[in-house]
C-alpha cells in the first residue's frame, strides 16, 4: 500500500515577540520659573499608536500631555498645558515581517521641575509592544499507508476589526462660575463586547472629572464627576451575531472648554474625549486532526506539535469602595479638604485562589487642603485587596471611578476611592496534533491466522489497536462484545487472512 498521509491546515495566532522601550519625555512652557511660587499637581497623560511591522522591528509613536497646576508668586492657582510626540522602534529578531503589533504604555514617573528658566515637565513612559502573527499550520488528518486517531477538535479564529478613534462629547452646567480648570482627566472601561453584521460592538463607561476654580473672589476648588456611557460600532467584514467578539479602549485626548454666563451665575462645560478602540470578532470553529498515528505495515517516523488559541470577549465588571486612614504632615488649624485629584490604582498582584483571583494594588492621588497660606498639595498612596470571583483564566485590570477624602485629625485624612474591576474572562483551546509523518522501515509479518492477546486494565481503544498493529475498526469488528475502556480480564481475539 502506498504511503501517502494527507493534511489539514489551519491558522493559529502565535505571539512572536514581546518588547519594552522606556521613553524619557520633556517639555518645557512659556512659564517663567521665577513667575511660579510652588507647583500644586501635575497630570500625565500618554497614548501610543503602532506604526510598520518590519523583519526585526516594530515602529510606534505617540504624544505625552502634561496638566500642571501650581500657585502663582501673587498666590493665585493657576494651570498650564503642554504636550511632546515621541516615536521609536521596538528591536526584537522574533519580529516577523507584516506582525500584527499592539502597543500600550504605563507612566512611570512625572514631574514639574523649577531648576530652569521655565517651567517644565520631565516623563518617563513605559512603552509594551506584543507583536504576533498569523501562522499556518499542517495537520495528518488521514492518508493511505496509515492509521490516523481521527479528533474534532474546537479552536478560536480571529478577526481583526479596523483600529478607529472615536469622540465623546459631554455638556453639562454647573451653579457657579468657574475662574480655571484645575484638572480634566477620563478613563474608560468595557462593560460589553458583541458582533452584529459587519461590525464589532463595544459598549463601555467613560468616569470624567473635572476639578474647576470658582471664581468671584470664592476661590473655591469643586470636584465635578460625571459617568458618560458609549457604544462604539468597528468595520469587520467577517463578524455576524453568532460570533463572539474582543475589544480594548483607552483614552487618547481630553479637553474642556467652559462658557460663563456672567449674568446667569453659572457655566456650560464641554467636555471632549477621544478614545482609541481596537477590536476583534472570534469564532469557535472544529478543526479535524489526527492526535497520533500508526501504520501496520511500516514503522512511523512522527513528530507531534501543539498548538492554543484564546476568546476574550466575555467581560464583567465589579465596584468596590476603598476607605483608608492615611498619614500626613500636620496641617494648619483652619485647613481643609477642598478636593482630591490626579488618582490612579495599580494592581500589585493577582494570584489564583480558591474562589476566584485574589488582586492587591494600590492607589495614589494628590489631596488638595485650603488654609491661609494657600493651597497645599499632599500625596498619599493606600492599598487595596479584593477577591474577584472567577472561574478559569482571566485578565483582570482596576480602574479609578471616584476619589475623595475627610480629615479626621490634624494629622490624619480618610481617603475613599471608588473602583471599577474589569474582568476579561479568557477561555483556552488546546489542540495536540501530529504535525509530519514519515515512512520508516517494514514491520516483520504475524504468521499465525488467529491471535488471542490479553488486554491492560483501562486500556482504550486506540492505544489497543496500536499495540496489536490492527486498526481499530477491524478489532470492534472482531471483537463486538468489547466495552471500553478494559477491565483486564478480556480476551481480544484477531484473525488475519491467508
């Protein structure tokens, strides 16, 4: 017989590489230093886009924007605006030419700094590349010459929607009139991921705070938050209802512009995000392959391979509030808590437990204190801890909803934050396949015409038929009575023509 083994290909999304970059941005305002009696906060915000994938390297570029309020030397509460681009190039051999990269970046450190003649912002951003591939793979998946283990195995196929940036727009009045925007910063989570025809649908929230100067001689600082629901629709010619769908949304640019009715006493705040979206539509498809494979009349020479792929789409989301006393310097008699600014949380670790993933972190911010020398500036940083409940593989990453604060003594203020878990629910698909089959030497015939051999305990049938050299059909065939897996205690009879 003529060996002839025929293959099923098959595509299989492989992360190829893995990069890291650090990134030192600086920019310098038309502040003068000397015009500037102490910086009150600073706001970082960054965002990173990829750019050609080529054999070796990755380029991607972005801009970092720096939100610096500070107290001006004739005491009053100012803020400031200024931005830098930047671009470089992720460096690893395992990039493959045409990769599909994702980057993403994480503020490491940023400061205002008064040593020059201006005032002036340094950032350290650290830049995440993950370049990955579409790969095809073979599969036996039967042939002439031998005996395939036949498997309909489930394994994930992607497909990537178009990258898009989408604006949100709020408007909303405020009962005063406002003198500066202090702060205006957004985060944006993904609540739920679906298809629909020819497009990938995200829903999500976006958590807005403004933190505005009130004018007329109050020089009161009020922190305003606002919750601004989205649903954002991305171009993938592939994606129907039945699929299931992915996305990832982070937030490029905020702005606000605020109008004052003078008369009325009140002002109109335009508040304008961008978000960048990036999605895709997955479906659940049963590929055929062989997981081992046999021939009766030569030895085979086969290499076996595996392969995993991922969904991602399901998501859920919990709110917990987080209280915590936090030590400060002892504060002035008539101080107090006007507002609590530039909050973030980082999650520390997330270890699997009984139950579900138990996540610490922590969250940093800056209180802002009113007493007669002006605004005072304190950070804290408090931890958090929760027990996210979930079953199997998940990515779990927390977000700031709300933050304020209360002093309870002098030297002590309780700081609330109101956190939003995001968990993305990864299920995992493994295949085990051989992957080349090669025709070694003969196998030396049987002689006899009837052969009775005894069985192993909990043996089945493939591993049966490939110790005795028949084919599995042939032993049902032969053996009707047969109940498998096997007891031990069987008798399995095979007849071989002459």
């Amino acid at each position: 017989m003529p060996f002839e083994p025929v293959f099923e290909t098959f595509n299989v999304r492989k992360v190829k590489a893995v990069t890291a970059n650090e990134i030192k941005i600086e920019c310098r305002t038309d502040i003068p230093s000397d015009a500037v009696k102490k910086v009150i906060g600073t706001e970082t915000r960054a965002s990173v886009s990829c750019g050609d994938v080529a054999a070796g390297k990755a380029e991607f570029f972005g801009k970092a924007v720096f939100f610096i309020v500070y107290e001006s030397v004739e005491g009053e509460l100012k803020k400031c605006e200024c931005g830098a681009e930047f671009k470089d190039v992720a460096v690893n051999a395992d990039i493959p030419e045409g990769g599909i990269a994702r980057f993403s970046c994480k503020m490491e450190k940023a400061e205002a700094s008064l040593s020059g003649v201006n005032l002036s912002a340094t950032a350290f951003i650290a830049v995440k590349g993950e370049i990955s591939a579409e790969e095809k793979v073979s599969a036996v998946s039967g042939g002439e010459g031998l005996i395939a283990d036949i498997k309909e195995r489930p394994f994930v196929k992607k497909y990537a929607a178009k990258d898009i940036s989408y604006p949100v727009e709020e408007e909303f009045e405020v009962n005063y009139k406002v003198k500066e925007v202090i702060e205006h910063k957004a985060a944006a989570t993904v609540t739920a991921v679906q298809c629909g025809v020819g497009a990938v649908i995200c829903d999500g929230e976006i958590y807005l705070t403004e933190i505005f100067l009130q004018s007329e001689g109050k020089n009161d600082i009020i922190r305003e938050d606002r919750l601004i629901p989205f649903r954002i629709e991305t171009e993938c010619e592939e994606a129907m209802p039945a699929l299931s769908a992915s996305a990832i949304v982070s937030v490029k640019s905020v702005k606000t512009d605020v109008a004052v009715d003078e008369d009325g006493g009140v002002s109109q705040v335009v508040a304008a995000v961008v978000l960048d979206v990036s999605a895709e539509a997955e479906s659940v498809e049963s590929i055929r392959i062989a997981e081992d494979a046999f021939s009766t009349d030569y030895e085979l020479l086969i290499k076996k391979d595996k392969a995993e792929s991922f969904t991602g789409g399901e998501i859920k989301t919990e709110v917990a509030v987080v209280k915590e006393r936090c030590a400060t310097e002892e504060l002035l008699s008539d101080a107090r808590l006007c507002a609590v600014m530039g909050e973030s949380a980082e999650v520390v670790s997330a270890e699997k437990t009984e139950g579900g993933v138990s996540v610490t972190g922590t969250v940093s911010a800056t209180a802002l204190y009113a007493a007669e020398d002006g605004i005072i500036p304190v950070k804290v940083e408090f931890p958090f801890e929760r027990l996210v409940e979930t079953d199997g593989d998940a990515e779990i990453s927390v977000t700031v909803k709300k933050a304020r604060g209360k002093i309870i003594t002098l030297t002590e203020t309780e700081m609330e934050a109101e956190l939003i878990f995001t968990v993305r629910l990864k299920k995992r698909y493994e295949v085990s396949f051989v992957a080349a089959a090669e025709q070694g030497a003969g196998k030396p015939a049987i002689s006899s015409a009837v052969s009775v051999y005894i069985p192993i305990a909990g043996e089945g049938l493939w591993e049966l038929a490939k110790r005795l050299n028949e084919s599995p059909e042939k032993l049902v065939s032969t053996n009707p009575d047969l109940q498998f897996p096997l007891s031990g205690a069987e008798r399995i009879v095979v007849y071989r023509q002459k």
